[in-house]
C-alpha cells in the first residue's frame, strides 16, 4: 500500500549500459516527478509531467527520457550511462493546485543507480 | 542566481535540548517553505510548511520561523530524540498551483545527529 513506489532499489549497471526506473503512484495525483540526489545529498529537480504532459524539463541530458503511460506512472529510461549519473534518483508526485499543506508532494524511497 | 541554502552542513546535539537549523533563501518571489527529513535509505519526508505570509508556525515538537526582511527560515526541534537524527532540507516552492509544475528547489541539507 506504499503510496510512491520505485523500483529497482538499487541497480547496479556498467558505463554504455541503457537502464530504467519505473515509478508508480496510487495516490490519485496528477503530478509526477523525477528528482536526482548526487552524494553531496542535493536534491535537484529533473523532470515534471502533469497529467502525462511533460512540464519541466532542467536541463537533463538527451540520454534521460522520462515517459509517462499514464498519470499514475512515471518511467526513467536512461541511455549510454556515464559513471557521473551515479546518484540516487527519486520519484515523487503531488496534485497540482491543491493547496492544502504540502501540495500532498510525496516521496518514493528512491533508486540508488551505481554505474562502474 | 537563486538558491536556497543553508549554513552548517551538520549540526550535533544532546538529546533533550533543542535543535535550530537554518536556510537562506535568495529569491525575493519565494511564497512557499517546506521542511523535509530525510532519514538513511528513506526519501524526503514533509516535517512543516510555512507560507509567506506567516512568520511562525508550530506543529507537534517543530516550529518554523520565517523572516522574509533578511530571507530566512530555521526549523526548530524541541526536546531532540535520537529519533530526529537524519539530514533536513528546507525547499522552496515560486507560486500556488496553476501551472508551473509544483516545482521545488531545495537547500543542500543539514546533518543533524543527536547524542546521548
């Protein structure tokens, strides 16, 4: 009954590898985003869709495609890993325009990507 | 360019006392802050939020102040447990609903441990 889910955990993968992350939310929200935490534990924000729309896109790199069958899911497909996208990648989602405490943003428990 | 930041990368204190973190913040448009913990292996949490036009707000054993003269928040922890210890990030959400995605930029974290 965990509210965001992420999966894998963990992933362990080699540099020229293509990998994904696959996000889903039962929650009913409308928002879904994916966020990258480097090992300094910044958070920065990478893309946002809205009702299977992409929103935000910050300036990710071309091999980062994020997908989104529907607005419960969210995937991360990354492509030719480097060992710098090492970094533990975090879903989360919200319902746009609520505006009671917290926007309801919600957290998975992330996906700690190790590429060697 | 804008960011939110905060000044001690940890912080260490004796269980029982009260703990205060603080985040700067630099972007004048900034109406809403969030306090999220992040405990090992977990996402971030919601804690407490505190809108711009509020300068306190309380919630069970946590307080957030805002002063929006210097652009500045802190978290306060009241009788820390060993429970508490984890990394705290203050966030910062540019506008309510329609539109624009919910983003939130977050400040680099705060260590805080707490001794017995």
């Amino acid at each position: 009954d965990t509210a965001v889910s992420q999966t894998p955990k963990y992933l362990v993968t080699q540099m020229g590898n293509d990998k994904s992350i696959k996000c889903e939310q039962n929650l009913g929200h409308d928002t879904m985003y994916w966020y990258k935490q480097d090992s300094k534990k910044f958070l920065k924000i990478m893309f946002s869709y809205n009702n299977k729309e992409l929103i935000i896109n910050e300036t990710v790199p071309n091999r980062f495609s994020p997908k989104s069958p529907d607005k419960a899911h969210l995937n991360l497909h990354i492509n030719s890993l480097e060992l710098g996208d090492s970094a533990v990648y975090f879903c989360a989602s919200s319902q746009e325009g609520q505006v009671t405490s917290n926007y309801g943003y919600t957290f998975g428990s992330g996906t700690r990507l190790t590429v060697v | 360019g804008e960011s939110v930041g905060l000044h001690l990368p940890t912080l260490s204190v004796q269980e029982g006392d009260n703990s205060i973190i603080n985040c700067a913040y630099s972007n004048s448009a900034s109406d809403y802050f969030i306090w999220y913990k992040q405990e090992s292996g977990k996402g971030p949490q919601f804690i407490i939020d505190i809108r711009s036009n509020m300068d306190k707000r309380q919630g069970q054993r946590v307080t957030v102040l805002l002063n929006k003269t210097v652009k500045h928040l802190s978290l306060q922890i009241a009788a820390t447990q060993p429970g508490d210890s984890a990394v705290y990030f203050c966030a910062e959400k540019r506008g309510f609903g329609g539109g624009g995605g919910n983003k939130l930029t977050f400040g680099t974290g705060t260590q805080l441990k707490v001794e017995l």
